[in-house]
C-alpha cells in the first residue's frame, strides 16, 4: 500500500488515526474507495503543527472531506466549526458515524452528501477561517475551488487555505493569495496559503 496513504490495517479494515487532541490516538474506520487517500500522518502532524496558533475556535471547510481525517483532527484539537462536505455517500454516510462514535458535540460540524463545487456556488458570504482543499487528484478541481472561494467570499480576512496535490499540478493563485509554507512529501506537494483579500 501507498504509504501517502498512511491508512492503518487492522483486520482488513483500513483506518485514520487522529494524532493529538481531545480525541488523541483514537482509529477510526475508512472506506476503500477509489480515490479516497486520508492524508498521511506526518503531512498532518506537520501541517497542524504550522495552524498551532490559529485553529483553536476557527471556522473550517473541509471541501472535498473524503475520510474527514483532516475536519476530524481539526476538531479535535479545538476548531470552533467545521463544515464537511463528501460527494460520494458512502464515504459520507462514515464520516457520519465516526463524528457520532467520537460523540462530536452537533453544533461544531456539519456534513453535506454532495458535490463540493455546486455547494461552493450556491453559498456567499460565509467566512471560513480555514479552508481545506484536497480533492480526488485525477478531478483535478483545484483551480476551480479556489477561485469559487474568492468569487463566492467565502473566506476571512488573513484565512489560511491547505492545497494538497501531486507535484506537476500547476494552478494560478487568486489574488490576494501568497504561500504560507510548503512542503514536499514524496510524489505530494502540500502549500499553506494566507489570504489577503
């Protein structure tokens, strides 16, 4: 298996492990989907590492959730909401559970079963102060999402915007985007951009 994938087996079954928080070392299950790559444990580490001091009581979009394990750990380490959206029910219908299993109190998540662009479009002025974007690779959306997120001002003032994608992928940046941090992780580039407006 991809180790990118960082999927955890117990039994056949793969699993995420959400890493620090109130939910620490807790597995949960994942489907196997095509498509469907939880990013890996050490991106994660990192990445939350870099959102230290700006995610306890944000608002976050997790657009394209797939596993939830990036909203998941988002919760657990003290974001105020986050919003999860997953077009394919299955993968849904489990993140579902695990937010009931983790008993994650309702008024901090919410998950919509449906396709991430059209819910981009149909929303406006809603500031999102972290905004996950990690879609299967081969739709190759992230142009497309990041443009609706400006176009549909759908981000605070000085949000922080997480791209995960395969290192050829080339996109423009909004303006008022600039890169945070980055890093390489094998064939997987994850930037961190601050938006300026």
């Amino acid at each position: 298996m991809n180790k990118a994938r960082s999927k955890q087996r117990q039994h056949g079954q793969s699993k995420i492990r959400i890493i620090a928080g109130q939910w620490r070392r807790r597995l949960l299950p994942v489907c196997e989907l095509d498509g469907l790559r939880p990013t890996g444990d050490r991106v994660r580490e990192t990445l939350f590492n870099w959102l230290a001091t700006e995610l306890y009581g944000a608002a976050c979009l997790d657009l394209y959730a797939g596993s939830g394990a990036l909203g998941l750990e988002a919760l657990s380490r003290g974001a105020g909401f986050v919003q999860f959206i997953e077009t394919h029910s299955q993968a849904a219908s489990q993140l579902k559970d695990n937010l009931l299993t983790l008993k994650a109190e309702p008024d901090r998540w919410q998950l919509y079963n449906g396709d991430a662009v059209t819910w981009l479009k149909q929303q406006h002025n809603k500031e999102f102060k972290l905004v996950f974007v990690d879609p299967p690779f081969a739709a190759e959306l992230w142009q497309t999402s990041l443009t609706a997120l400006v176009e549909q001002k759908l981000l605070a003032d000085e949000a922080l915007i997480y791209v995960e994608s395969p290192n050829e992928t080339k996109f423009e940046l909004p303006e008022g985007f600039v890169v945070h941090k980055q890093l390489k992780a094998g064939a997987v580039t994850v930037q961190l951009f601050r938006y300026l407006g």
